[in-house]
C-alpha cells in the first residue's frame, strides 16, 4: 500500500484521449492504469529519496496513457514525449505540451537535447528481447540528470504465473506461450516475437521487432549491478498492471 498521502489524485488530469489510440478501450480502465504508472513514480521517488522533478520524459509515450498523470503531478516541469509511433508523440505534444521526441527502433538513434530529472518507461522492455535491452539502459543513462530517476516496468512471476493459470491466463497471440514458459524457467529470461502481419504492424506503428519477455526479478537486478551509473533503489512486483516497476538512479559517471 501506498502511504495515505500518496494515494491522492492530482488535480487537473487532461482527460482528452486520441481517437487513434489503441491503447483505450474503456476511459475508466485507460484512466485507472495511468494513474498505477504514476504511482510506481511516486514509490520510485520515495525510494530514492528525491522530492522534486523539473522535467520528465515518457519514453514510450504513446498517446499519453500515463504522461497525463505526470503532467498533473508536476505541472511546472518541463515534459518530452518520446515513441516510434509519431503520431502518438504530436499528440502528446499538442495536448500535454511534451517536447517531441521521435524514437528509433536503434535507441542509440534517438536523440536527447536536454537530460531530464525523471524518465519514465512502462511497457518498453515487457516487448523486448534481451539484446535490446542494454541499448536502451545506455539511452536513459544519457538521458538523466545525474541524480535522476529512470522507473520501468518488466514482465516477472505475475505475469508468469497468469500464463501458468488456464482459468486466468491472458492471451498473447500469437506465440508460443509453452516455449516461452520453458525457456524462463530455465535461464531466468525469455522472448518470443508477436508474428503479427503487416497491416497489424502498420495500424499499431509497431517496430519489426516487437513480441513479449519475461524476467525474473533477480536477472533484472542483475543487468543493473553490471552498469556502474545505474544504482537500483526499488523493486515493485506486479505494481503496474501486473507488471513489476524497477527503479533505479543515476549516479555521476563511475561513483556516488
């Protein structure tokens, strides 16, 4: 649970949604689960000690989910909006005010003009294989302020446990779930591309790799000890609708 005071909502939510976006289904639902990204920010500055954020960026944004919420929340801060989908970052832009920022599939493409106090990340590295993921911990590190704070978000036990389950599992097609269930358990991560058809791919600005990973807490805490400027400070399971939050600080290059 969170503390009390933490569990208020800030005032001013832009409610206004993309007709395009296809993350909304239901406005209650849409609503609810950017609110939980908020607040995996929230136990990720408790946890870091830090109690102010000047500037923010969402990298993936899309059209705003859980950016809104950052907006409400820090009203003065300086807001950049960061997706491969360019649609859902002129949107983002356009209503949020979030300086655009247009991603890459190769994250040492994009491009980052000022670091930021707070980078948030839900459902980035949920879709991708791990040799991706070093690319995009480089991305942050050179995005963030020394002392800044990067929370994203992983597929763990939960979500491996709702895959066990017949009665509760969620679908993910099309993929191997048994496959991808086998190799997390025996090396502690696992990845299987969506084989999803172009159109699919196109209506969703989705990047030609794209499927569902999991890992387990101890391999996420183990990519962070090997990177020197990354100090992890939080560990949520399950935090973010059903997926864990990590939490971790940038510190000055090599040291505290």
């Amino acid at each position: 649970m969170l503390p009390r005071e933490m569990e208020r909502d800030p005032e001013g939510v832009i409610e206004e949604v993309s007709p395009r976006d296809t993350m909304f289904r239901d406005r209650q639902r849409y609503l609810n689960s950017g609110r939980r990204g908020l607040e995996c920010i929230r136990l990720g500055m408790m946890a870091a000690g830090k109690t102010e954020v000047q500037s923010a960026l969402d990298l993936p944004s899309g059209h705003g989910r859980v950016l809104r919420w950052i907006k409400a929340e820090f009203p003065a801060a300086r807001l950049g909006a960061c997706d491969i989908d360019r649609d859902g970052v002129d949107f983002c832009a356009a209503t949020f005010g979030a300086s655009p920022v247009y991603g890459r599939e190769d994250p040492a493409e994009v491009e980052i003009d000022d670091p930021y106090d707070l980078i948030w990340s839900g459902s980035l590295f949920t879709h991708l294989p791990p040799e991706q993921w070093e690319g995009f911990l480089e991305l942050f590190e050179r995005a963030l302020n020394p002392g800044g704070l990067v929370v994203f978000t992983t597929h763990g036990r939960r979500v491996s446990e709702l895959m066990h389950d017949p009665e509760r599992r969620r679908v993910y097609n099309p993929i191997d779930q048994e496959a991808l269930l086998r190799d997390y358990e025996r090396d502690g991560r696992a990845y299987a591309e969506y084989q999803h058809d172009p159109a699919h791919r196109e209506t969703h600005s989705l990047p030609p790799t794209y499927g569902i990973s999991l890992t387990r807490p101890s391999v996420v805490c183990e990519i962070l000890e090997r990177r020197p400027n990354l100090r992890l400070v939080g560990f949520a399971e399950a935090r973010f609708n059903g997926q864990d939050a990590v939490s971790a600080v940038r510190l000055q290059d090599g040291g505290p």
